[in-house]
C-alpha cells in the first residue's frame, strides 16, 4: 500500500498529536482528511534498492 505523509491537526491520532507530522496508508489518510483530523502534505517515495556491483573472486 502506498504511504501518505500527513499533519494532524485537532485530534490525536496513531499516539501523535496537534502539528505532528505521521506517515500513514493512503486510504487512511483520505478518510482522516474527510473527517477533518489530517492535512495531507504529499506521498512517501518507496526507496529503491541500490544496485550491487558483482564481487570480484580472486581464486
């Protein structure tokens, strides 16, 4: 599931208060916005693996 950063805002939420700023899935983020308990401020970018060089094998 993609990640949706978002800032609480007159609730608690996930253990975070007031002007914290969470990471959570997007869905939950949605249904938070619509009830007024969230901002959302953007997605989370999945880290992408980086590439390995092959090992040389002295031998």
């Amino acid at each position: 599931m993609a990640k949706t950063k978002v800032e609480v805002l007159n609730a608690i939420v996930d253990g975070a208060r007031r002007g914290e700023t969470i990471t959570i899935d997007s869905r939950s983020a949605a249904h938070l916005e619509r009830i007024g308990y969230v901002k959302i401020l953007g997605e989370v970018k999945a880290k992408e693996p980086k590439e390995e060089k092959p090992k040389n094998k002295k031998g």
